[in-house]
C-alpha cells in the first residue's frame, strides 16, 4: 500500500525514471508502442522504489503500480487505457459540472475531472474499498492543492447498489480496482461496506443535476445504475454515462433501460459503454436554481 501520510512530492521519480514514463506517453497507439510501453514498464517497475507521486496535465497521482491495473494502464499507456471515455467526459462536462465516480479506485477519472472544473462544479467520488479510499483522497487532494478555482470534492467510502444496507465486498490483493460486490470464489478475502442507491446519494449531496456518471464496479454496475435510470427526474439525468462492459454478470436489461430514458449507444470501446442522451438537457434555458450545482463553500 503506498504511504498517503507524507505530502505529494516526497516520492517524485529520479529524472531517468521521469524521461521513461514520458516517452511512454509520447508513444503510438498500435502494436508497436504497446511492446515498448510494456518494455519500458518493465524497467521502471523493476529500477524504481514505489510508490512514485507522478503529475501529468495538473493530475497529481501518487502511484503504487504493483497493485493496481488501472494505475499501470494510465501512467504507461495513456493512449490505449480509457482515452476515448477520458475525451468524451471532458466534452460533456461542463466547467460548472457535477462528475459522479461509481468506483473511483484511486481517482483518475475523479482527479481528470476536478482539473476543468470551477468553484460552481463537483466531484463526487465513491470507493468502499478501505485501502483504495485513502489512496482517492490522497490523490484528490494533491489534485487540487493550489488550484485557484477548486471544484466542491465528495469522497465517500461506500458503495452503490439497487439498496441501502451492508453488503460483502470481495477484495483482489493483485488489483486492488478489482474487488467486487459480486463474489465467484468461495475462498476470496472479504470485508462488510455500506451500501447506498445512487439516488440517495445524489439527494443527500445536495445536488441539483448531474453531467456525467462514470460506474466500474465490477460486475454489478446494473445493480447501481438501473434504479436511477428508472426513477430519476429528467433533470437529474446526466448526459453522458461511461461504464465497464460487463454484461455476462449483469441481471438487468441495463443497455434496454437506457434506451428507454432516450440514451442512445455512442461509443463501444475495448473494456466500456458510453451511453449519451439523444436530446442534452440545456441547463442555460432551465431555471435559475439547476444552474449552480451547490451552495458556494470556501
């Protein structure tokens, strides 16, 4: 587990490990840049002490790579991990946008977002996972550290589900974004975490619309996304969903349900869906009170 006591810096790369995740970002997307990203990988995971608190764009990360595959995707193959959902979530938020996190592991997506967001914008990002929390918060924090316009940050230890109450969440020790409220192995680790709908959560932040829901949760985003698809006022309809392709473990009619509240299938990538509304919701022509998404906090 990387450290979150020491402050953002303290484990920054010597300058040849700098120069090998920099060419790693500098590299094609196609076959070739994947085996020299993987061989660069190699020699920093194998010539470094993590964790390495790294900076891309304004996106303050303290990584720990060993344990976790989206960090290992986004710092050495930026181009392939996620870049198509990255760029759809920047263009559908707006700067005075609320970015919802189902599963935020240790806070890319979250920490993306917080960077184009201004003081009238939120992020609300949701881990259970112990461990995986502080390591959000720590990262949401260096983020935003000096930033001038700093969006509202919620970072919550808990999980999304079709109900309230504790449920077990299965922990992966190997990749720590892989633990799952569903469970296939009789004998994986586990712990209890509290569970909330989504529309309970929104309600209890406050928030009077939503831009964009990112849900990874392995396995059961149907379980956290259908009940507030179903039930959700218009106006608190985001109009962008991005989540994990996971439809073999899925009970519901996720995607049908979608398609029901007017979304229409966007883009189908390597590992998610993005779902858009047909018709956005122009919040300039709503009234006066969708356009702040909270009270203003120092």
């Amino acid at each position: 587990m990387s450290n979150t006591s020491q402050p953002f810096g303290v484990y920054k790369p010597t300058p040849r490990i700098q120069r090998k995740i920099n060419w790693c970002h500098q590299l094609p997307a196609n076959w070739l840049g994947k085996q020299v990203a993987q061989l660069l990988r190699k020699q920093v995971m194998a010539k470094t002490t993590l964790p390495l608190d790294l900076e891309f764009d304004q996106v303050r990360l303290r990584c720990q790579l060993n344990d976790n595959v989206s960090e290992r995707g986004y710092v050495f193959m930026p181009w392939r991990w996620d870049a198509i959902e990255r760029q759809v979530m920047l263009k559908a938020l707006p700067a005075e946008g609320v970015f919802i996190d189902i599963g935020a592991n240790v806070g890319i997506y979250s920490a993306i977002a917080a960077t184009v967001l201004n003081r009238m914008g939120c992020v609300v990002a949701i881990e259970p996972n112990p461990p995986v929390f502080e390591r959000l918060k720590f990262n949401l924090s260096a983020t935003c550290e000096g930033k001038k316009e700093k969006p509202r940050i919620e970072v919550l230890q808990q999980g999304i589900s079709d109900q309230s109450g504790e449920f077990e969440l299965f922990l992966d020790a190997e990749n720590l974004g892989a633990s799952s409220l569903l469970g296939t192995n009789p004998e994986q680790a586990s712990i209890q975490v509290m569970c909330s709908t989504l529309l309970e959560v929104i309600d209890a932040q406050k928030l009077s619309r939503v831009d964009v829901i990112k849900c990874d949760i392995e396995g059961a985003e149907d379980r956290a996304l259908m009940p507030f698809i179903i039930d959700a006022p218009r106006h608190l309809l985001p109009h962008c969903f991005i989540f994990e392709n996971n439809h073999g473990q899925w009970e519901g009619e996720l995607l049908e349900v979608l398609l029901q509240r007017n979304y229409v299938q966007t883009h189908r990538t390597r590992m998610n869906y993005v779902f858009q509304l047909r018709q956005p919701i122009h919040f300039a022509s709503k009234e006066r009170k969708y356009q702040q998404t909270v009270p203003v906090t120092s």
